[in-house]
C-alpha cells in the first residue's frame, strides 16, 4: 500500500455509490465490511473549508431542517386548534 499517492483519500463505500465514484476518479483496492467496497479517490477540494468547520456544518444544516420540521407542526397543530 506504500504506492499509493499520499494526496488521495481511501474509505469504505457502499456498493450502490461504487459507479459513480468511479466515474470520478475514484478506483477499487478491495473488499470493505458487509455491503462496501475499499475505494481510493483524490483528496477533496474543500479540505480547508471541511476543516474550518468539520462539525458544526453539519450539525448547522440539521438543527435548522429540525427547526423547519418544528415550526411546521407547530403550524398544523394551531390549524387543527382553530
């Protein structure tokens, strides 16, 4: 495995996502844990921007989808009420 470049990325997929990644790039070095693959691509683009913030994105993007899932209960329950 030493030959592999140093700039790449290698991570369990899973098989349903196997064709498109390899249509970018991405190439198979072996079998994975149950239903992925071990896949090798080129390291992400936005690396810098991941590491900014590695987690409060995504936790940003899933309090606000809960927000909008809250606020549009809240809006069926005082339809239901009136």
């Amino acid at each position: 495995m030493d030959d592999l470049a140093p700039d790449h990325v290698r991570a369990f997929i899973a098989r349903t996502r196997v064709a498109e990644l390899k249509s970018r790039g991405w190439r198979v070095l072996g079998p994975g844990e149950e239903g992925s693959i071990l896949m090798e691509g080129p390291m992400l683009t936005a690396r810098a921007a991941v590491l900014d913030a590695p987690i409060g994105g995504i936790f940003d993007d899933l309090v606000a989808r809960a927000l909008e899932r809250a606020d549009a209960r809240d809006r069926m329950a005082a339809r239901r009420a009136a």
